[in-house]
C-alpha cells in the first residue's frame, strides 16, 4: 500500500513538473512572439519616422493632373525626384474650368492634362501667363456613332455634337475637313468656328455641348456622330482603335498634352528637371502600354 502511494506522488509530481515546463514553454514563446511584434511595430515607426523626416527635407514641387492616367505617369518618377531633392505633391482637379487657374494661381508647380492652345484660350481670356513646357503623349480624337460602320454609310442631314469650347470645337471640325466632310473658308484662321464653313457636304446638322455632356449626347435616339477624347469615350467602352469611325491619324503638336508653368517658374531647376525625367522610355511604356490605342507618345526616346 505504502509503495502504490509512493509510486501515485513521484507519477502525480512528474505530470504536474512536465505541465509547469509546457506552460513555462509556452508562455515563452508567446513573450517571445509579442516581444517581436512590439520590436517589429517599433521598427516600421521608425521607419516612418525617418520618411517624414527625409520628407521634410526635401523640396516640394506640385504637380495638377485632371486624370487618374496623368498621376500614375508622374509617380513613376518619384523616387528619382526624391534623389535630386524633390518631393512629388499631386493635386487633382478634375474641373477644366479651375484647371488651368489653380496653376495660374500658384496652386502648383506645373500642371499636366491639356494642350498648348487650350492655355493659349485660357490666357486670351484671363491674362493668364500660362505656358508649354513640353509634349508629354498625344491623344487620339476620334467621331464615333451608334449609327455607321462606315464614313460611306453618313446620310444626308445626321445631327453631329461637337464640344462647345472652342479649341476643341475646331480639332473636331479639322478632322471632317481631313475626311473631306467640311471645307472651310479661304480666309479662315488656325482656330475654325461653324461661321467658316464654306462646303458642308452632308448637311450636317452640329450641335455644340460641353465635353462632360459629349457621353449623354451619345445616348440620344437621333444621333449621327459625336466627338469625343478617348478619356471620355473610354467611360462608356469606346477606344479609338476599336470604334472610332473617323479617326485622328496626324497629330498636331499644338494639342500634346504637356507639362505646363507659368511664365515665371517655367525655367526653375525643378520644372526643368520633371520635363526631362518625363519624356523618357519609362513614360513611353507607359503610354504604349497602359493607354494603348488611345495616345502616342510627343517626344522622342
């Protein structure tokens, strides 16, 4: 009796010392881990720390884009900002009509979403002092219709929209002309309106709305073509590639979309750096790439 009691205690204090080391084991590895997470929290708050406060001494250039396209262009060339000492701020205004006055205004460094004669429009109008730093891609504008396949297939008398600013209201009706659908008069300026036409060979009948408005223009039962940038068609799955039924083939280096400043920060070290850094085979991929069919690059690379 004396021995199975004895045989019990040494059996009883085994399983409680093996049950202590497991509990003693794995409350270590618990410390262990949380003691690795707290060094691995601690770790990443340093390094971010330490951004912000490489950040801070870094210069700020500001960047306006209209478009999600625009933005990821320019954050391929961040970290190379970064090395020369510049810290990449984007602002985005997806309102054309602020567009061109932010930058105006000193809202930013440089803007990047329009053309040449699109600031040349907007300094006419509010002595802005806006200009082309360079030709960053060329979109490609095109007519589309729910209607033809083919020029060939335009009648007589279809209602065309057109967009109501005037710039771009005479791209779109150069692109009849090239197609032989207008002719203009001899006197007739660089900047076209409706009131040159002098040959309107299939009657059209033109219809004037803003560019945001081109999309439900599209939608009407009696429509017969409407402009479009492929940054609008692309909205309702139309490429120029693939739908387009009068298509830009010639680009004007006019209407490159570019990189724009202002009259006195144009030739500042920074501006001048971002336009190089922006027109080279990495922006060109890009553009060849992820906006393929809708724009070509403006500069050589």
């Amino acid at each position: 009796m004396k021995l199975k009691l004895r045989i019990l205690t040494i059996f009883l204090a085994l399983t409680l010392g093996f049950t202590l080391v497991g509990c003693t084991n794995n409350d270590s590895e618990k410390e262990s881990e949380a003691k690795e997470e707290t060094k691995t929290e601690t770790n990443q708050e340093t390094q971010n720390e330490e951004d912000k406060e490489e950040t801070k001494n870094l210069e700020k250039i500001t960047a306006i884009v209209a478009l999600k396209s625009s933005k990821e262009m320019l954050e391929l060339k961040r970290d190379e900002l970064a090395a020369e000492g510049y810290d990449l701020e984007v602002k985005e205004i997806t309102d054309y009509n602020l567009f061109n006055e932010a930058l105006n205004n000193k809202e930013g460094d440089v803007s990047f979403g329009v053309h040449e004669l699109y600031i040349n429009f907007f300094n006419d109008k509010s002595e802005g002092t806006l200009v082309k730093v360079g030709g960053i891609y060329d979109a490609v504008c095109a007519f589309y219709s729910p209607k033809y396949k083919t020029i060939d297939e335009i009648e007589e008398g279809v209602k065309v929209f057109l967009p109501n600013d005037p710039v771009n209201k005479s791209r779109a009706l150069r692109l009849l002309e090239a197609n032989k659908l207008l002719t203009f008069n001899d006197d007739a300026e660089y900047i076209v309106d409706l009131k040159d036409i002098k040959d309107n060979v299939k009657n059209f009948e033109f219809t004037e709305v803003a560019l945001d408005q081109l999309i439900p223009a599209y939608e009407e039962p009696d429509v017969g073509l409407v402009w479009f940038y492929p940054a609008y068609s692309s909205k309702i799955d139309l490429y120029p590639d693939k739908d387009g039924l009068i298509v830009e083939q010639d680009f004007d280096p006019k209407y490159s979309i570019m990189l724009a400043a202002r009259e006195d920060n144009k030739d500042d070290t920074k501006v001048q750096l971002l336009m190089k850094l922006m027109q080279t085979k990495e922006v060109a991929d890009y553009i060849n790439t992820e906006l393929k069919g809708e724009a070509v690059p403006a500069f050589e690379y």
